[in-house]
C-alpha cells in the first residue's frame, strides 16, 4: 500500500503532502519527476509548489516530465490520483482533468483559509465526510481560477464531477467567499471515472487543530480506506 509523492523541480509541499499520508498510516514515497515508472504504488500524489517556476503556466512544463506518463497509466488502469494546488494545475495542463486554471482575478498571490462545501462523499478520497460537509482549508496560490468553456461546465454539473465548491462561511458574510473568481465556486474536479481529483485547497495543511483545522485529515484516512478495502 505505497503511495507516491511526485517531486518536480520548484514542488515545495512535497514534505509536507509525505508527513501527511504517514499521519494516517499510509506508506508512502518520494519520486523524483524524471523517473519514468511508477509500478508498486497504489496511488500518486501531485503535491503544491511552483512546478518548473510556474515558466510559461502553472503546470505547462511539468506535464512533458517522464513521471507523468506513469501517473497517465495509473489514471487509466483506475488507480487513484490527486493533484493538490500546483497538482490540480499539472493534471488540467496534462489533460487528465478538464478545464484550467488561471489567474486570480485580484491578479495576486493569495494565502488564507477558506471554506469549501463537499458535493460528494462516494470517492476514494471523500468517503470519510459527510455530504454537504462544510471544510476549513488554507489556500496558497496565484492562478486558482477555474475556467471552463460553458459545454464543460454543463457536463461537469451534469455528472456529478464537481468536488468541492467555495462556500460562504457558517457565520459571517455571505459574499465574497469565493478568494479566486472560480466559475461556479469550483475549488475541486474529479474526472468522469471518479479516481482522479485535482483541488486547489491543501488539505495537507489542515491536519490537526493545532494547525488552525483538521478538516483536511478525513481525506488521507480515505484514501486509506479506499486502498484497504479493494487490497493495495
């Protein structure tokens, strides 16, 4: 039950996303970008950063690194994948997520908590929370803006694909939650199979009260739980 923890030139959470996964029980390792295979792992991680120095765009030299024809593999053969931050960004440039991100339409590096709502709990990711969960978790990113032509976003609304939204607050204002001008208040996509999920929040952040919320904890445990029930 190992797990892979993608490291790509300027990942900077990479540590961070590892500490995490062995919180809750899970094996997991680093893998350098330039290493072409990917066999014995049960799941790989796209963690957050700067991929590349974020050159040309977030993400866009990151998907031609030798890794990731691997994590296509393992995407096809059903395996889980999850892109966190920069993460998201290297699976829509790759094209294992559809739509992309640009940037934040304040036209600034944001970093603060937000709220997300949880639009699905049937995933290997999700499975620990309850549906309509309201999540606490930190941003940190420049181009988080979700964009997607209306067809896509029609189809993503129809299937069901939307993970996770920005929400407003239990208790303050109800306007200005959404910290990126995201379509949709997206924060989080999953493709149409249900294994691969890109999410601009960093759940690693968020796994223990003393780092200000532990909302982000019940999604490494349900991983956990995913890989443990069909034996990897």
């Amino acid at each position: 039950m190992k797990v892979a923890v993608v490291q790509f030139p300027g990942s900077n959470c990479d540590l961070d996303t590892l500490w995490a996964l062995e919180q809750v029980g899970l094996k997991a390792e680093l893998v350098w970008h330039s290493q072409d295979s990917l066999e014995g792992f049960a799941a790989v991680v796209l963690p957050g950063g700067f991929s590349y120095g974020d050159y040309l765009r977030a993400g866009a030299l990151a998907k031609f690194s030798p890794v990731m024809r691997a994590v296509r593999q393992l995407a096809r053969q059903g395996y889980p994948v999850l892109g966190i931050c920069n993460g998201f960004q290297v699976l829509t440039e790759a094209g294992l997520l559809p739509g992309a991100l640009l940037a934040n339409t304040n036209l600034h590096f944001t970093c603060k908590e937000v709220y997300v709502r949880l639009e699905r709990t049937d995933l290997p990711f999700t499975q620990g929370y309850a549906p309509g969960q309201l999540l606490r978790l930190p941003i940190a990113h420049a181009e988080g803006r979700y964009y997607a032509d209306n067809q896509t976003l029609q189809q993503l609304e129809e299937n069901r694909q939307v993970v996770f939204r920005y929400a407003p607050p239990p208790e303050g204002p109800k306007e200005g939650y959404n910290p990126n001008g995201a379509l949709n208040d997206i924060a989080g996509i999953v493709n149409q199979q249900g294994n691969v999920l890109g999410m601009m929040p960093h759940p690693e952040r968020a796994l223990e009260e003393t780092l200000g919320s532990s909302d982000g904890r019940s999604l490494f445990e349900s991983l956990k739980q995913a890989l443990a029930v069909v034996g990897l």
